[in-house]
C-alpha cells in the first residue's frame, strides 16, 4: 500500500480510512485533540508524556517536509491528562505538493477520532503594534492562497468527509479563544498575546513591501505560508478548530529599508519563545472539554 499512497496528490475516504487503521494499528493512545506545530515550535512535544512516535516517512501517503524546524513526526501521549496527537511539522504547498496532499493528515486525524484541532505557526507581524514573540490566538482569516485557487477543498467533493459548502464564519472556535485569552491571563502573559487576523500566501518568498502594505489594508494582523488549507479541510470536516501564530519577525513596510525576513529568524523567536507557548498550551488543554 505504501508505494501507492506515496506518489497520490489526492485522497479518497477508503485511502483516508486505510491510513488512519494503518497508525491506529501501530499505537495504543486514542486522542481526541491534535495539535500541529509550526515552524520552529516542535517543542511542543517535551510537554507530552508516555510517548509514541511514527516517523511520517512510515506512514503511507503522508507528506514529509523538507524545511528546517519541521521534524516529520507523529507524537502520541498524554498532555495534562489527556491523550494527544501531535504533527512535529508540517508540509507547505511551497514544497510542491499539492494542498489536499498537505491536508492528509488533518483528515487522517478525524478518521482517528480527533475532534478537536489546535494548530500553531510562525508569521510575520503586519499589524505595527505587535512585537517579536508576540502570539496571536487566531480569530479569522483571509484566505489569499485560495484567491489564487490554492484550496485542499477544489475538487470532487465525498459528502462522507463534509459539505460541498462549507460556511467559514466561525472557523476558529469562539469558545477556545476565550479560554485561551482567559489563561494567557492567568499565567501573567496578557502583555504579549494577542487576538488577530492571519492570512497565508503560498511562498516560499517572503513578502514585497507593497505586499506588506496592501495585507495591511485586508485587515490582516500576521501572515505566513500554512495553517488556512489545514482550517478548512478540519471545518469541513466537522472539527472544532483552535489556532495560534508566534509572531516570529515583523515584515518590512518601508521601502528602501535594509532589513528583510529570513528563516533563521523565525525560528530563533521559535526557539526564545518555546517554553511560554507550551505553557500557555499546557494551561488550556487541562482545562479543555474533549
Ligand atoms: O507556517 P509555519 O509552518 O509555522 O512556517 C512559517 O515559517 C516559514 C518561513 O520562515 C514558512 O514555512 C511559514 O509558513
Ligand atoms: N509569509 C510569511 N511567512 C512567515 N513565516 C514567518 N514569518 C513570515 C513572514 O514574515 N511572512
């Protein structure tokens, strides 16, 4: 079967279903909540306990990123008492796959029983009050890879995943961000998390300073190169979704500026800010109803 996967772009549900069996065969954790992390934030994992790991490369069909900061990993365990799974990276359609590539995981964790994703990145701040290592619980988002036709969603649609239509208007759970402002409270972080709007280009360059300017006038708030395909394919599927951006750079909005983004930036903030983002997680999937 392996072989086969490997070289499809996309998945029907008895692929979907083959794999999720597949890994469930291969490990005893059966989480309810999956948790993908962004560049440079696959430090994440130090919080869970009993640890399962699948390398993705064992797992038929999944994507295996090529970028720096993304481990390829499938972390099974217990965080604060319950059973995770988290994606120790992910893969981006800069890589060259295809978005619904990208997505199989995302839908190979609903087949697992996965109701509840939170998913995590690195983008650049737009909004100019915000700082490096700011984070920002996602409220919404604008989808300008989708403006292009880059959507995990195009295609036929199987209704056994979800509706032809879905509605995007409250894709990130209102319930989970107010828990998550209320903790960040709690523990003393107030002063740097924020709430906002994200959006994704598909990359793999970083933004011009036009760019910049314009992502400033739609009202985006931080920006990258993920996250939106795997929202839409977990909405569409019924899951309840959670999302966070560390604010690892500020992009550049004056022209003739010397400075300009780089990798290494981003994930040195992820590095910095590793130990407050698994504790803020830490704080809300204990008090997380799954
Ligand atoms: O979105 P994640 O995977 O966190 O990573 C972000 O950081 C990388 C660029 O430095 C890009 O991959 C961008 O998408
Ligand atoms: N597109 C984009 N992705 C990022 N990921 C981390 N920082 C950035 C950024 O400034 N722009």
């Amino acid at each position: 079967m392996s072989r086969d996967m490997d070289s499809k772009n996309t998945f029907t549900y008895e692929d979907v279903e083959m794999i999720a069996n597949h890994i469930l065969e291969k490990v005893k954790c059966r989480p309810k909540l999956g948790i993908i992390c962004g560049s440079g934030l696959g430090k994440l994992v130090d919080l869970v306990e009993d640890k399962e790991v699948l390398p993705y490369q064992e797992i038929p069909g999944f994507p295996v990123s090529t970028v720096p900061g993304h481990e390829g990993k499938l972390v099974f365990g217990q965080l604060r008492g319950k059973s995770v799974v988290l994606m120790q990276g992910r893969a981006h359609c800069y890589e060259g796959y295809t978005p619904q590539k990208i997505t199989l995981p995302v839908r190979t964790m609903k087949m697992m029983g996965i109701t509840t994703l939170f998913v995590t990145n690195a983008a650049g701040g737009v909004n100019k009050k915000y700082n490096i290592g700011d984070i920002m619980i996602i409220k919404d988002h604008v989808n300008l890879a989708g403006f292009a036709g880059v959507n995990p969603l195009v295609g036929v649609n199987d209704e056994k995943f979800g509706p032809r239509f879905p509605a995007m208007s409250n894709a990130y759970d209102l319930g989970l961000r107010q828990l998550a402002l209320a903790k960040a409270k709690e523990i003393g972080f107030s002063d740097f998390v924020r709430e906002g709007v994200y959006s994704m280009m598909v990359g793999p360059n970083f933004e011009t300073v036009t760019e910049c300017k314009i992502l400033s006038l739609l009202l985006v708030d931080a920006t990258g190169m993920s996250t939106i395909p795997e929202v839409l394919v977990a909405k569409h599927c019924g899951m309840r979704v959670f999302g966070m951006s560390l604010i690892t750079n500020v992009v550049i909005s004056e022209y003739d500026s010397p400075a300009h983004a780089n990798h290494q930036e981003v994930l040195e903030t992820g590095e910095r800010r590793s130990k407050d983002l698994q504790q803020l997680v830490a704080a809300i999937v204990a008090d997380l109803d799954l």
